[in-house]
C-alpha cells in the first residue's frame, strides 16, 4: 500500500469575509475531488479570511500510479 500527502498553502487577497472564502473553497476543492479522484480538506488557517491551506491524501496499490498523482 503507497500513500501520497500534499499540503498546499493559499493566499486568497479578493476575499473580504470568511463567507466568500468558503465558496472559493468549496469550488476549488470539488475541483481537485472530480479531477484526480483524491480526499481533499481544509486543514489550516480556519478562522482567517485571505489564507487556507488543504491537505490532499490519496492511496494505492500501484507505487507509479501514486507518484503520477
């Protein structure tokens, strides 16, 4: 079994409540989700308006399929 992580990090400077962040979120996170078929989640920065990070895991089988990923 492989296991391949990723955290990404976000400014986001046009968002201006964090009502507006969650929507970008959501977009981008169903995004990610739909593409390349991985868990998706905001892991820090919850309470802040301009900045996010997500945290992407996906598991498999395949060590080359996982790295491709």
């Amino acid at each position: 079994m492989y296991v391949g992580i990723a955290r990404l990090e976000f400014h986001l400077p046009l968002c201006h409540s964090l009502k507006e962040k969650r929507q970008i979120l959501r977009r981008l996170i169903e995004r990610v989700r739909a593409q390349f078929k991985v868990s998706v989640g905001e892991v820090d920065h919850q309470d802040l308006w301009q900045r996010t990070a997500i945290g992407v895991a996906l598991v498999g089988s395949d060590h080359a399929h996982v790295e491709r990923m």
